[in-house]
C-alpha cells in the first residue's frame, strides 16, 4: 500500500501549498514528542547552559586553588595537615608564643640564625633525601654553637650525625614499638615519660626504609627500646655533651599522626618551645651547589629566544586577525534553477512515504484544509476549530459530527485511513466551494 501515496498527496497539492511555519495559534501541526521538544529545547539553551557550566567549573578550580595554595603535602611541613605533615605541632607552638619560620636552605637558615639574638633560636633540621654535603653539614652545626642555639635533627643518616657532633654514633636500627620508656635522667625526656615508637604501622617514618627507626649513641641516651631488639644498646633520643644538639630517630614523635600518643606531644614541645624563635629547616634542592645542579632549560635557551618568540606569537595574532575568516553581509545571489511546487510537493511526498510518515502527512493535509476552508467562509486565520466545523457543515449540509471527524478526527493508523481522508478532505472542499 506504500506505491498509491504520492498520487493521493499530489490529489492535494494545494494542501502543501501553505507554509508550515504558519504563526496561527489555532492550525499548528502536532509535530513534537517529548524527545523534540527536549531537542529544540537544548538548541535554543545550550549556549547560555555551557557558559554556566563552565563559569561553575572555574569558580570551583579557584576557589580551590585558593583554599589549598598556603598547603604543602611534605613530609613534617609546618602547613601540612596530612598524617604525615607536622601542622599541628606548629600551630601549638605558635599559640606558645613561639616564632616559627620555615627555611628550604641552609643559607636563610645561617642567615636568619645570626639575625636572632644570642641563645634566642632552635633548629629543627630535616633532611629525609641526605641532600646536605657533610660539608653543609658541619657549617650548620658550628652556626648553631656560635649563635648559643639548640638543634633537633630528625632521623638523620650515618655521616650527617658525625658531623653534628662527634659524640653521636649510628646505632642501627629498630622496628617500631607502641611504647618506649625514657630510661635516661635528660630533663625533656624525664618529662614525657614515654613515646610512642610506631608500633606495626610506622611506615610514616620516612627518614629510614621500610619504616624502620633509626637508634643513636651519644653523651646521653634516651628511650632505648628492649635489650633484645636493640642488641647495639641505642635510642631513639640521644644529645651530645654540650646538651644543645640532640638526634631523634622516629619522626613520627612530631607528626601529625602520632603527636597525640604517648608522651611525643610533651617530648615536642619541650626540645622545640624552649626558645623564642624556631627555624623549622627541611633540606631542599636549594641547598645543592650551583656547580653540582644541572643547568635549567632557561640557562640553556639563548637569550634572544625569548623576544623571537613573542614578537613571532604577535605576528602570528596579527595576521590572524588581518586574514582570518569573518561573517561579512549578507548578499543576494540569484538561484540557479527554479523548481516547481509541484516538483517540491512530491518530493515531500516521496519522502513523508520513505519516513511511512502517515501521522505527519495527514495532519499537513488537515492543517492546509481547514486554512483554506476558514478563508473561504471569511472566517480569518484566527478562527477557533469548533466555529470553522459549524460553518463548514452548514455550508456543505453535512452533520456537524461528520465534518469534525475529518478534520480534527483521530489520527490514521495506516495508509489506507490516511488514503481516505485525503479523499475526504478534497471532497468537502469542493461542496464548500461550490455553495
């Protein structure tokens, strides 16, 4: 049944001859599922809906890089709030009154020593990378005895406790414990009884591999673990003769993590809040030699690159805009051919019977009937239905029932019905114009 469509909509070609997109508020072709109306709906809003998106996504990216751009994710950074990060030491020793400065070199770290007054500084000295020569390392303990100050070296290596002080000696190592006593008459350690050695989960610790803890030998020895683990008899705590250097070797006492087990906070506070100022130093790349560092792409690039290359980016925007593409006027351009109503008419056929697009043919065929009816009663475009039905049925002396049913009847289930209300649409026509 699909060959005879074409013909039964040519019938009706002047039902195709009024323009679908007709602003009459009564005629409007139902031409729009839920699935449409979201489409047309998208393409009328997704501009304004993408700038939003993407004003969104950038108010959270800023408000974001702003919220975290005074953290660091190191490891015993005083703005660390992570486990591992020593943020909350650092902010109980500034509500002490204690003056905090981080240093990244040993060169702001001399500098701010000698800056302080005699006797006023501490030293906390980190260095997880061994990125110190053992010369650097000697220059930071002889600034930290000519300026009267204390240092606190955390988890350092074999050859950089040498050179803090001859009294030091590596003890190996130990796995960690839940609890280790003081054993040792020192003040600082008497007063925090006891610390926390990290127990099974002291991979926190990342001065030693493996999350081991690092034992220290020197004038006085403090929280030994048991003899049978510590068979070299060190500690995790050991100072020097002079009591001004001390080497810890669990850098969990002063994290985050296990700052609030055991006796670590009151060990903390006490090596690190005895004097005014704190110089909180984390050996950094900074501290490598000029000599020793690899030159950086920027040493490399000869120094006329630089303006080359701007002055080659501002040609390149110039041009651009010179010969870029634009939308100029709109021009009126003859059209090649003419084409026919009657050729544009079948082909809409063709295709409305390809697509088997029988709802959407018999409501254009409706819609141009019942135009055409309305002007030719003079009723106007803006004529409601129900009064178009009345004078079409007094005008053809149909029932009124008879007249509704053809023109805002039920929508056809096939072809055949469509077939026939073609034919029925054509016929009323010709009554109403032959009154």
């Amino acid at each position: 049944m699909t060959a005879p469509l074409p013909a039964a909509i040519e019938s009706t070609a002047s039902a195709l001859a009024v323009p679908e997109s007709s602003n009459g508020p009564v005629f409007q072709a139902e031409n729009s599922t839920p699935r449409q109306r979201l489409a047309h709906w998208w393409r009328h809003w997704r501009f304004w809906l993408i700038v939003g998106a993407v004003f969104v996504l950038l108010s959270v990216l800023t408000f974001l890089a702003a919220t975290s751009g005074n953290r660091s994710l190191d490891a015993l950074a005083i703005n660390n709030p992570a486990p591992a990060g020593a943020q909350a030491a650092a902010s109980v020793l500034e509500n002490q009154g204690v003056n905090i400065m981080a240093t990244d070199s040993l060169a702001k770290t001399t500098a701010a020593l000698s800056h302080n007054a005699y006797g006023a500084s501490t030293v906390l000295f980190y260095d997880p990378r061994n990125i110190l020569t053992p010369a650097q390392v000697s220059e930071l303990a002889a600034s930290v005895e000519e300026n009267g100050s204390r240092l606190l070296a955390i988890t350092p290596g074999p050859l950089t406790l040498k050179r803090l002080s001859p009294d030091f000696s590596a003890a190996g190592s130990t796995a960690g414990s839940s609890r280790v006593d003081a054993g040792c008459t020192n003040a600082d350690a008497q007063a925090a009884r006891s610390i926390s050695g990290g127990g099974t989960t002291s991979a926190l610790n990342e001065g030693p591999p493996s999350g081991t803890l690092r034992l220290y030998k020197g004038a006085q020895t403090c929280f030994s673990p048991a003899s049978g683990s510590s068979p070299a008899g060190g500690g995790l705590l050991a100072s020097n003769s002079s009591g001004d250097i001390f080497a810890l070797g669990f850098s969990g006492v002063v994290n985050n993590h296990y700052l609030d087990q055991a006796g670590n906070a009151a060990l903390t506070f006490r090596l690190l809040g005895s004097r005014p100022e704190l110089l909180w130093y984390t050996a950094s790349l900074n501290d490598i030699p000029p000599a020793q560092s690899p030159p950086s792409l920027a040493e490399l690039t000869p120094t006329w690159m630089f303006p080359a290359a701007a002055w080659l980016m501002l040609v390149a925007v110039v041009g651009a805009l010179w010969r870029g593409r634009r939308n100029g006027p709109l021009v009126q351009e003859p059209l090649p051919v003419i084409v026919k109503a009657s050729e544009t008419m079948a082909g809409r056929a063709r295709l409305y019977q390809d697509a088997r697009a029988v709802e959407t043919a018999t409501n254009t065929l409706r819609h141009a009937s019942m135009t055409r009816l309305a002007h030719a009663l003079r009723l106007g475009h803006g004529a409601e239905p129900a009064a178009v039905v009345e004078a079409v049925a007094i005008a053809s002396r149909r029932p009124s029932t008879q007249v509704h049913a053809i023109l805002l009847g039920a929508a056809p289930t096939s072809e055949k019905d469509m077939l026939t209300i073609a034919a029925e649409l054509a016929a009323l026509e010709e009554e109403v114009a032959r009154r």
